[in-house]
C-alpha cells in the first residue's frame, strides 16, 4: 500500500510542480503594430481579420453608400495591402484618432483605413455603410 501511496504522492508533487512552473511564466504580452511605415502596416492589416471579413467590399462595382467600387476587384490580400497602402500614403484625409489610432479616408473608393498601433494586425480596412459620414463621425 505504502509504494502505490509513494507513486500517488509524487505524481501529485510533479503535477504541483509542473502548476507552480506556469504559474510563474510571465504572462504573454500582446504584439503591436510594427509602426515601421505605411508597407508594413498595410501589410499587417491586409494579412490580419480585414481581408477576410471585407473582402466582399471590394468587388468590382459592388455599392456601397451609393458609390460602386470603382477598381477591379481585390482578389488576394497581397492587392488588398497594396490598395491600404496608398490610402495611407495619399489618403483624401486623415486624422489622428484617440488611443494610439488613425485614419484615412479615400473618397473615390469608399473606403476608410484605421490604423491601430496598439493592435497585433494594426487595424482594418473597409467601406463603411454611411461612407464619409462613418469616417467623420471617428474620434
């Protein structure tokens, strides 16, 4: 009895232990946009959650706030970046919003870009219902 006890019990230590060592570990610290230049950051936003959830935004004349998108459709997040990246480098405005964002407004397709230094993926790209009005509205 008292060697299956023994296993019992430094199965138990072990298990603490193992506990005790996670425990410990230093929490994870939440990555941030690689505020390098507008290439990096329009890479990360097209690579991050806005390609997937807004691509359909980016179609060939699909409209949105009455305006059809006016460029050949965004087929691959590669085109997506590179669409961010000159709304970023030449946007139509721009404003400096609170918590470390910003954001730029291209008028001829619609779409507003968010940069969010303080997000892994550095934010979004999309064509807001109510187009310049979202984008004003920002703060």
């Amino acid at each position: 009895m008292s060697t299956s006890r023994n296993r019992f019990s430094h199965r138990i230590r072990a298990a603490l232990l193992a506990l005790a060592f996670v425990l410990a570990a230093p929490l994870p610290v939440m990555a941030a946009c690689p505020a390098a230049n507008a290439a990096t950051q329009a890479s990360a936003i097209a690579n991050g959650h806005a390609f997937a959830k807004h691509q359909s935004e980016f179609v060939a004349g699909t409209v949105i706030d009455g305006l059809p998108f006016p460029l050949p459709t965004i087929a691959s997040q590669l085109q997506f970046a590179i669409l961010i990246e000159g709304i970023i480098n030449a946007p139509d405005q721009h404003k400096a919003l609170i918590n470390k964002r910003a954001a730029y407004w291209s008028g001829g397709t619609g779409t507003v870009v968010l940069v969010n230094l303080d997000a892994d993926d550095c934010g979004t790209a999309f064509r807001p219902n109510s187009g310049f009005t979202y984008y004003d509205e920002l703060k």
